[in-house]
C-alpha cells in the first residue's frame, strides 16, 4: 500500500476554470492507478462522497466545497507513448500536450481541439467538440476502473457510447478513465501547425478570456421551424441538425453581458458565464437559473446545462 497524502480543507477554485468554489473537506492527488485505487479505497472505509479531479474545466464547485474526497488525477508523467499513428495517453495528460505531441509526431486529426482546457480523460468523459469534431472521432479503446468491482477492463470505441457532449463514462460514475489510446492519420506537422494556429486565434476571437468553464449550456433540439428560419436568416448559417446554438438563444433573449454579482453572460459569447473575479457560485446558480426561464418563456425551449454542479 502506498502512503497517501491525504490533505484536509484544501481550496478547490484554484483548481477549476471558473475559480469559483469552496474547499474540499479532503483532498488527496494520484499519479498511478495504483494510487487511484488506494484513494477510492480510504473514501469507501470512511463513508466519503468522493470526487474525480481532471483539468478543472466544465463544473462549478459549491460555495460550501465538496464534503467528501476530492481525488486529484496527475497522470502526467506516467503512460505517455506515441508510436506509429496511435497515442497512449493517461487520463490526467492535458489535452494541450496531446494535441502538440500528437503534430510534432506528425499525425493529424487533433488540431480541431487546439486550444480546449482540460485533459483527455475528461474530453472523454464529455466528448468535447469543437468545429465539427469530437473526441469520440479518434479513440481506438478507453482503459477503465469499475469501481463497484475495483476491476480495470478496457473498454472498445464502440462501448464507449460517443454522443453528444457525452459517453457512458459520463451516465456511469462507476466508470473512472484511466487511459486511452488514440488512432490517427500520419500527416504534414507544418500544416498541422498552422491549422491548430489558426484553430486557436478563432477561439481567442470567438471565446471570452475571462475565467469560464466553457460552454456553459449544451446546444437544444428545437422542433420550431419558424424559430430555425430565424436563425438561419439573422446569421447566415444553415443549421446541420435540430440543434440550435444555445448562445444565439440566451442572446436573442436579450440576456447578453447580463450580470449577477461577480458573475456575467459574456458580451463576447452568451454561451460563457464568466467571473469577474469574484464571482460566487450560488450567483452562477441563480444567472443560470434566470437564463433558462427567459429562453423557456420566450421560445419555448429548455435549456440544460453542459457543466457539472459539484458539492451542491
């Protein structure tokens, strides 16, 4: 058994994005499975909730913090391979490195991600996307921990339930990542330089700055052709499925640079709440909350949110 350094009441908004929330009533980081395993272990000996830690992207930690085991992943410096046209990446790797390891190998098919925080564990888990790529797209198989078992199995792309902004690591928390490998095309790293360049200054011009989780609603099915009309005649993009961007919706309900306390819809992107630097996350809540009861009133749609609520 190893020995953990398991810390008590450490900040967690440090740790995320947003840099909002409070602390973890205990906190503890894992750099091998082995340690992983060890901390779920501690968690189930003395009744604590527990929680998995990736990048930080993608949730909002409570103002109250996490009452439980908040599990740090820093699989960083173990279980990074490239060879040939496939990655093997742990689940704590930054989806930053996989993007640039995978270009200076000469291998494309990630330079869509250029830019996304996070890592890949949790660009599996959510099935980030950008510019009409997924990470679902490249994964040739995901290593897991059942926990329920505490059996690691290796889980094929096909298994993994790719969906939008989801996969069956996301409906089943008894599923932790472990490690991936990702198959690619072999390609020119000049281009694919330039391409993840230019894939990063869209992000900078399209995507506020500010501390975010990202997006922060997922994009709804919307059934309302006169609705779809609209959005096609005031942007001039033609919508490829039933899915409306939520950001057009929270802007037409004129919700745009809206803000609650240290908290605001970004005038950049409606689709981001960012702190201004002191925002809480009980104000987060109640933006959300008004954000979603404008857009059902005003065209009938309901949004649901893309980040995780942690400690709530």
């Amino acid at each position: 058994m190893f020995n953990l350094n398991i810390q008590k009441n450490i900040p967690l908004a440090p740790l995320t994005t947003f840099k909002i929330g409070g602390p973890a009533k205990f906190f503890v980081e894992v750099s091998s499975e082995e340690e992983l395993i060890e901390a779920l272990q501690y968690a189930r000996n003395n009744n604590l909730q527990f929680f998995v830690l990736g990048g930080g992207s993608n949730i909002l930690v409570s103002d109250e913090g996490f009452d439980g085991l908040v599990i740090k992943i820093k699989f960083i410096e173990f279980n990074v391979d490239i060879e040939k046209n496939k990655i093997t990446a742990g689940a704590g790797v930054p989806l930053s490195k996989v993007v640039r390891d995978s270009i200076a190998n000469n291998l494309t098919g990630m330079e869509w991600a250029a830019g996304i925080p996070g890592t890949i564990g949790g660009a599996i888990r959510g099935n980030a996307r950008a510019f009409g790529k997924n990470t679902g797209m490249t994964i040739e198989s995901v290593s897991v921990l059942d926990i329920n078992e505490m059996k690691e199995y290796v889980c094929a792309k096909e298994g993994c339930q790719f969906e939008y902004f989801g996969s069956i690591f996301k409906l089943k928390p008894n599923l932790i990542i472990l490690s991936t490998i990702i198959k690619l095309e072999k390609g020119n790293k000049d281009k694919s330089w330039s391409e993840a360049m230019n894939i990063v200054k869209k992000r900078n011009v399209m995507h506020p700055q500010e501390s975010s989780p990202g997006s922060f609603f997922l994009n709804p099915v919307v059934a309302d052709e006169k609705l779809r009309i609209k959005f096609e005649k005031d942007t001039g993009k033609v919508l490829g499925d039933e899915k409306i961007p939520a950001g057009w919706l929270i802007e037409e309900a004129g919700l745009k640079g809206k803000r609650m306390g240290g908290v605001m819809v970004s005038e950049k992107h409606a689709n981001f709440v960012v702190n201004l630097g002191e925002g809480k996350a009980q104000e987060v809540v109640m933006l959300a909350s008004l954000i979603k009861m404008k857009v059902r009133d005003e065209f009938g749609v309901q949004l649901k949110e893309e980040i995780q609520y942690v400690g709530f």
